[in-house]
C-alpha cells in the first residue's frame, strides 16, 4: 500500500473535504472550509517526493519532472477512496491537494438543489453554465444534474473532464466519460470529436479558452444540450467573461448566441451551516428571457441583476437574495453568510460577531451596498 494512502485514509475518517500536503507544514485537513492541520510532523522535501512519486505512472512522472503540473485522479488501494489529485512544484519543494470525491454520485435532492435546476435538464439544446470559485461544489452540482438525466432520459451523454471525478454507470441514458491528457489534447478537440458523435448531451469540464467556448458555442446552437463550468462569481460577470474572451470582430455574433442560447447561469458558493453540519450551496440564478436577452444585446449588463431580483417567481434570485433568506430559514451560519454577501448590512440583525461587519460613514452607506 502507498504510504500516502494513511493521510488519506485519515482525512476520510475525519470527514474532511481535502488534504494537503506540502513541505515544512504538516499534513492538513479542509473541514467545513477551514483548513486545520494534523498531529504530525513537518514533511520533508524528500520525504514527499518519495510519497507521491509511488502513486504515479511513468508518463506521469515524466511530465511532473518537466515541470509541469499534473491533475489526474487517484483510488486508494485499501478503502477504495477516489480523489482527484494536484500535484504542483513550489519555492521549498512539492505539495499536493488531494479533493475527496464521493463513490455514490449524490442526486439533486440530496444536494438540497432548489426546484429548478432539475428543470434545466429538460432542456434539449442551449447551454447551461454553474460558475463559482475553486472549491465551490461545481463539479458536484454538474454530477447530479447528469446523474439526473442518466436516470430520467434516453441520451447519449459526453462528459469532458479534467480529470474524471464523479464515475456515472449508465442507466436509461449512455454515458461516456473522457478525460483530458488520457483521451483528449484539450477541451476544444473534445467537443470538435464529440460532435461528430451522436450527441445529445455535452459536458465540458471549463470554458477555460476562446477556442473551447467558442466549439461549445458551436455545440449549444447546433441543437445540442451544453453543460459547463467558468470561475466567475455572479451572472453578470459570467456573460462579459464570455464576450471578452473571444475576439473583438466575434463581439456582436457572441452577444446574439448569448441573447438565444445562453439558457441559465447558476452561481454557487458554500457556505457553512449551524453547528458544523457541514456546508451548503447558496446558488444565484439566472434564467434567460426576453428581457435579459435585450439587455445583452444593448450592453445592458449592469442591468440583469434587476432582472434577477425581479424574476423570482420564474426562479431567478440574486446571491443576496439567496443568502438571505438561507439565513432566515436557520440552513446556514449568519457570520459564514455575510461573507458572500454584497449587502452585508442587511444581516447585521443575524451576525452574532458584529467585527466582521464593514462600519460606513453615513454618507458612503448607500454607495458602498453598490459596490
């Protein structure tokens, strides 16, 4: 058994979301978002290496030694424990985060999903985006929604991955998973073969280049269901990521796809619920209709989030919105929430430490809540 297996074998008695490993630290443990670390001593440089290099490949060594950073996903000999794996060179060494990923892909309603992400997988073309920062459960909203359309639909699903997570067995739906550097050069050549093979559903793991957005683009218009992940955090920031990234003469034929073929923007944090139950997604929802649609046709974006404030009946919701009413309902920590939140005034009956609370000067209260 790999050495490396007891840390990790540790960290998943110890219900953590993460481990990492790094030199002149001890090991540490991500549990409910704080990082904490373990009774152990500092690793050694050499003591590392010689840890991660038993659980690697030769081609993976090779190109880790190149200098290159290396993701891929990694199964415990002893427990079966699936993780996925960060291997990266740093000023003292080597480190390594090794993120837990669960055997059982988790449904929708186990997530606690609101009503309406289920309806997102009844669409049959367009493209669905779940943004957020590292570490905000994407991959895991993602899982469920295909495992969603696994079980309810007669598909053919593509999944793009970097690298593979969540393994989907197929059910009523066939799933195939392919993962980047093991079966693809890159996501933008994944979706260009997976195009040409009988799709009806397309994941890809991140919109992380022109090239690769613009192929998605290609596959959400040309009847296609396209699923994707960005790093952005809110919907507005989500849709001008998408038209900067691509080049300025593309500008007026990106904002019409956005305009008719953007169907939702779901943006998710996690944040802590009461007494250390763990954690939950808080989601900002952006359905596209005719009235978002104009705004991003006119340059309007600093608009939307209006429209997300007043399309809650069709299921929209501003970050705020969500957060708050999360904290009304006792689902999450008060001091946790305000954290995401814009309009941190407004919690101030909820928070129990008033330091986290910014103190404006009078005159500067209203602007600041526009921030």
């Amino acid at each position: 058994m790999p050495r490396i297996d007891a840390f990790l074998k540790l960290g998943l008695a110890q219900g953590c979301s993460d481990i990492h490993l790094a030199v002149g630290v001890p090991p540490m443990l991500r549990m409910n978002g704080d990082l904490m670390p373990i009774k152990f001593r500092q690793l050694e440089d050499t003591e590392l290496e010689s840890y991660v290099m038993e659980i690697l490949t030769d081609s993976q060594k090779e190109f880790f030694y190149a200098g290159q950073d290396l993701d891929f996903s990694y199964v415990t000999e002893e427990s079966n424990g699936r993780f996925r794996v960060n291997l990266f060179h740093k000023a003292t060494g080597v480190g390594a985060v090794f993120r837990y990923i669960p055997n059982e892909v988790p449904t929708l309603e186990q997530l606690g999903m609101p009503e309406i992400i289920r309806t997102f997988c009844d669409y049959h073309q367009g493209m669905v985006l779940v943004t957020g920062s590292t570490g905000t459960g994407k991959s895991t909203t993602l899982a469920a929604m295909i495992d969603h359309l696994n079980s309810t639909r007669e598909l053919n699903i593509i999944s793009l991955e970097d690298p593979i997570e969540f393994v989907h067995q197929s059910k009523r739906s066939q799933v195939i998973q392919r993962e980047l550097g093991t079966h693809l050069n890159s996501f933008a050549d994944g979706v260009r073969s997976a195009m040409r093979e009988d799709p009806d559903v397309i994941l890809v793991g991140e919109l992380r280049d022109a090239e690769t957005i613009s192929m998605a683009m290609t596959a959400a218009e040309t009847g296609h269901l396209v699923l994707g992940t960005l790093h952005t955090t809110g919907a507005v920031k989500t849709i001008d990521r998408i038209v900067d990234a691509l080049p300025g003469e593309l500008r007026e034929q990106t904002k019409s796809f956005l305009a008719q073929s953007l169907k939702a923007v779901v943006t998710q944090v996690l944040v802590k619920m009461p007494e250390g139950q763990g954690r939950k997604a808080i989601m900002e929802i952006l359905i596209n209709n005719r009235a978002i649609s104009k705004l991003i046709m006119s340059d309007q974006n600093h608009q939307i989030p209006s429209q997300l404030q007043t399309g809650r009946d069709a299921g929209m919701k501003l970050m705020d919105q969500a957060l708050f009413e999360a904290v009304e309902a006792k689902e999450i920590d008060p001091d946790d929430a305000v954290r995401h939140a814009l309009d941190k005034a407004r919690f101030q009956p909820f928070v129990s430490d008033l330091s986290i609370l910014p103190v404006f000067d009078e005159p500067s209260k209203e602007s600041s809540q526009h921030e």
